[in-house]
C-alpha cells in the first residue's frame, strides 16, 4: 500500500494551439502527403487552407492550425522540412506577432422579432447581409476565429441553419516576407 493517501497528478505540457506556414510545390498529392503525416501521427488539423502563392502556379501555402506541445509542434515542423516537395515552415506564433483572420458566412432562421434581434446583432459584428429571405438571412463575417465563434453562438438561439468557415489565413507582421528567401521566387 502506498504511503501517499491521494494520488499527484503528473505534469501534463501544455498543448498549445500553433498555426504554421508551409510552402510547398504545387503539384498533385503534396497536400495528401502533408495530411498524411498529421494522420499518420493520431495529430489533429484544426484549421486547413491552401492557395497557390505565385504567378505561375508552381508554389502553395498551406496554413495549418493544430494543437499539441512544444515538443509535438517541432517534430511536426522537423518532418514537414524533410519532405521533397516542401521549400519551407514557419510556426507564426513562435516567431512572433502574426495576423489570423477567418471567413465565414452564416444561415440564420428568422421571422419577426428574431430577424430584428439577428441583424442587430450581426451591426454589432459588423457582419454583411449577402442574402436574405422573407425568413433567413445569410451574413458574411471576417475575423478572428473566435470572433466568428461569438457571432455563432449568438445566433444559434435564434434558428441557426447551416455555418461555412475559410478556415484561417495567417501572415506575419513586419514587413519580412514569406517567401523572401526562397530560391527561385522574385517579387
């Protein structure tokens, strides 16, 4: 029998939610391969976008949000700049200051007092009507994912239909460049 009357938990690493920039080849499969290896590994993608970043579609960003500790994050970091089609990773926050912002277009239900209290609260948001009915609305927002999750949560009591989120786009701040020193890329 132990000789400790309760048990002391463990210390747990925090599991921090980072957002990363990764600059890869635009061809066919690197974004299944880049998702294969959060897969492969049990890490979750909180948050996926991907554009092509150059004037002839050679290069993508992939913005990825996920969570987990300093040591997770490096080694996701580690075995994305081992991969051949990947020119570089940056972990935004870790570098400092960077700007996330989200797009999101939200359904709501309403009639009557709630379509009154809805766009209420979407002036509040500074949200766009982009359609509306004699019953529902479609707002359009920009910001910061928990803004957009404010936003949502307001509206949900009201008749919430249906939520389509971008999922986030991220730059540093600074007048660096993602892409400066990459070889081959000219502004």
């Amino acid at each position: 029998m132990p000789d400790i009357v309760y048990d002391i938990p463990e210390h747990v690493p925090a599991r921090n939610e980072h957002t990363l920039a990764v600059l890869v080849d635009n061809e066919f499969g690197v974004l299944g391969r880049v998702i294969g290896l959060f897969s492969s590994r049990g890490y979750n993608i909180t948050s996926l976008t991907v554009a092509e970043v150059d004037e002839d579609a050679s290069l993508s960003r992939i913005t990825i949000v996920t969570k987990g500790t300093e040591q997770v994050i490096q080694q996701i970091i580690t075995l994305l700049d081992r991969m051949v089609p990947v020119h570089k990773v940056h972990d935004l926050g870790a570098e400092g200051a960077f700007v996330q912002r989200e797009l999101a277009l939200v359904k709501v239900r309403s009639t009557g007092e709630q379509r009154v209290e809805a766009m209420r609260i979407a002036d509040i948001f500074r949200a766009r009507s982009v359609d509306a009915t004699i019953d529902s609305f479609v707002f359009e927002l920009t910001g910061k994912p928990a803004k957009i999750d404010s936003f949502i949560a307001l509206l949900r009591p009201l008749g919430l239909i249906e939520v389509a989120r971008t999922g986030a786009a991220a730059m540093s701040r600074g007048s660096l460049g993602f892409m400066d020193d990459v070889v081959g890329v000219s502004e």
